[in-house]
C-alpha cells in the first residue's frame, strides 16, 4: 500500500510539472518522491553511531546500513536484524535476565541467519557466539562470530569481529 501511495504521489507531481513546464519544480518533486520511497519501501531504521550492526566477512568490512528492530514486545526472543551490501545478518537474544557476558551459542536448533543476493541466498550459521558486552536503558550491546553454510554447496562465509548496538524493541 505504501508503494501505491508513493508512486501516485510522485506520478502526480510529476504530470503536474510537466504540464506547467517547469523543469525546477520536476526535479525537486522526484528529488521528494525518492525521499519518501525510500522511508517507506526500507524496513528499519538507518545505522548510526549509537545504533549499528558491523562485522567482517571473509576478511572484508561489512557494516549494516538499516537495523530492523524486532516489535515483539510479548516474546521473550528479540531478533537483531541488520542489512547493508547486498547482505543480511540475523538472530535471536533471549531476553530474560540477560546480563552482561551472556553467551548465545549458535547450533542446530538456534541458528543465526546470513542472507546474501547470491544463487543459493540463505545460509545457517550453526557454529559460533553472541556475548553481551554492556545493557543501559536505550539497548545493549554484544560481539559475535560465526561460520555460515548451507546444506545445498558447500560454499561458506566466515563472520568475524562482529559487533552491535540495538535498541530496546518500541513499546505499544
């Protein structure tokens, strides 16, 4: 629905510049409607100094330029999500008396996920750790690596020196 309302709104100011012919006000309204396509086609929110999901894969510095904030305030899994270069990193924090120097172990049964543009796309990293590092009342904070791979090739991807701060899921 927000795609619709976005590509009516910018094909309206558009037929509306060229039938005044002012090329300013054309520009201008694409230069608009881009801005909103891009706030609502986005999921999340963008990456900052305070907020970030960063990593290197395969010896190459990733970091997320959107973090998808888990809404769930009922569960008591919060899922970090960060997206940026063509690439998606994922995974569960169990919340309940999470402490500073928690350990998540990524396994079978409690994977973290790892997302790229390539052929086979998604990939399950079933080896590896997330360590809560610091809690305050805006987020915490952690450091995790892992060894993606997929069952289909036996192509992988080593995540290492990762690191991230999100917020706190919203409350409704």
């Amino acid at each position: 629905m927000r795609h619709l309302i976005s590509l009516s709104f910018f094909g309206i100011l558009i037929f509306f510049s060229k039938c005044s012919g002012q090329t300013q006000q054309a520009a201008e309204a694409k230069k608009l409607a881009g801005e909103i396509a891009e706030k609502t086609n986005t999921p999340g929110e963008p990456s900052s100094e305070t907020l970030y999901m960063k990593a290197t894969i395969d010896g190459k510095p990733w970091k997320a330029t959107r973090l998808i904030r888990d809404e769930s305030v009922s569960s008591n899994n919060y899922r970090v999500t960060g997206t940026g270069n063509e690439t998606t990193i994922g995974f569960y924090v169990y919340l309940p008396h999470l402490k500073v120097g928690d350990v998540t172990e990524f396994r079978e049964d409690h994977a973290a996920d790892f997302i790229t543009n390539d052929e086979h796309s998604f990939y399950g990293a079933r080896t590896g750790k997330f360590v809560i590092t610091k809690l305050d009342d805006q987020g915490f904070e952690g450091t995790f690596y892992f060894t993606a791979t997929t069952s289909s090739v036996s192509k992988k991807f080593e995540v290492t020196a990762g690191s991230l701060r999100f917020p706190w899921a919203k409350r409704k």
